[in-house]
DNA sequence: CGGAAGATTTCT
DNA sequence: GAAATCTTCCGA
C-alpha cells in the first residue's frame, strides 16, 4: 500500500522518522527501482536556518513546499546533482524531508549503469547518489508522490513479496538514531538541531561517523 | 546584473 | 584536501 496523503500531512519530524524502513519505488516508465529508506533529515522551514525555506517566497524554488504534504520537492545542487525531498505537513507550512540514503533491493542492475558504478554499497548511500540511481531529475519536481512514477511504500506492501525482495522485522524504537545534520555548518544554532533520523549501524548510510 | 555559495561526489 | 559545475539568491 502506498502512504497515503494523511501520513505526509503530519508534522515534519514525525514523518522523516516514520519514513525510515519504507521503501521508495520509481517507475521510469515501467523501468522499476526500488530502495529501502534508511536515512532522513527533516526541514523545518522558516524556524530552521539550514531549509531552502528559511526566507523564501511561495515564488520561488521552494513553491511545492507550501503544498500540502505528499509532493516531490527536487532540487540541483553544486552544479551537478540532485537532492530528493518529501513535501511534509499541511498547504502553506514549507517543510520537507531530505532522503539522504536508501538500501537498493530492486532493479540494482538498473541502478549500476546509471551509476556506472558496480559496488552495491556505493550506489543509494548519499542524497545525490540515490537520485542517480533512481532517476530522479527536475522532471519530478512537484511530482504528486500519490501517483505511480514516484512513491513510498509500507513494508508490509505485497509488491516485494511478489518480486522476492527479502524482508526486514518491523523496525523498534531503538534501532532508530537521531543525529545532527550534515554539511549544514552555517545555519548557526540550527545547525545542532536533532532532525537527522538514520537506522543504527545500516551499512547503505551517507556518513559512517556520528556528528557529535 | 555580477558574484558567491551551496542539504554533494569523486578523485588525489 | 580540492575540483567539478550551474542554479539561485542577494547585494549593488
């Protein structure tokens, strides 16, 4: 079963950590790729100096964000990469979710040449690498995540027993951390924020180190 | 309208 | 540790 538009129309914090575990499927027009969440970092808009809605308008490249929850917020970023958002909470509150790393289960050999890259290890376990891998572009900026090319699957989803991906015991509280958010040094106070929500000890996770 | 910086990745 | 590379935003 997909997530539906009530679970994205929680609060932001709530959402980035209830998305780890899920899992994100793309469908390039019938080319399926699939990736476990194993990494979030919620932004929180304009009380968070490190969101790309901190001092933004509903104008500019935020837009989607002022949407209710459930849209696709992408963006480019150092002149070569995208980053993949979910657009959380209610229409006019500009929050998102960043997923930073997912495990590939499905479609890996799809996701090696688009990565040209063989390592299973290096192929989702970074923001930018993850949208490589899943062929996720500015095409999918504002996508509605409640149709079928991009979308968040329960880990009860008969899907991926149908394409045999192996399954995972539903996650506990304590495989959960909370860290600090990376490559955020300017934002000031925010920066030491606790809105980066990993799966203890994964070993698809953009960072091996926990910031302190 | 120009310049700087960026929620990154890759290679040295 | 630094380069690659381009969009966005902010200040003049």
């Amino acid at each position: 079963m997909k997530l539906s538009r009530s679970f994205y129309t929680q609060d932001t914090l709530t959402v980035a950590k209830a998305l780890l575990g899920k899992y994100l499927v793309r469908n390039q027009n019938g080319i399926i790729t699939i990736g476990r969440i194993v990494e979030t970092e919620a932004y929180l808009g304009p009380k968070d100096k490190a969101a790309h809605s901190y001092k933004a308008s509903p104008f500019g490249r935020t837009n989607v964000m002022y949407q209710e929850g459930g849209f696709a917020y992408v963006y480019f970023i150092y002149g070569m990469h995208y980053c993949f958002n979910v657009v959380s909470n209610q229409k006019e509150i500009p929050e998102a979710v960043l997923i930073r790393a997912l495990e590939p289960v499905y479609g890996i050999d799809v996701m090696q040449k688009r990565r040209r890259q063989e390592s299973i290890k290096n192929l989702t376990n970074g923001p930018g690498k993850l949208c490589q891998a899943m062929d996720i572009t500015k095409e999918l900026y504002g996508e509605d995540l409640l149709k079928d090319s991009l979308y968040i699957i329960y880990e009860t989803d008969p899907l991926l027993k149908t394409l045999k991906i192996p399954s995972y015991p539903l996650l506990s509280e304590e495989q959960i951390l909370c860290t600090k958010r990376i490559n955020i040094q300017y934002a000031e106070e925010a920066k030491d924020f606790l809105y980066r929500f990993i799966i203890k000890d994964n070993p698809h996770l953009s960072v091996k180190k926990i910031p302190v």
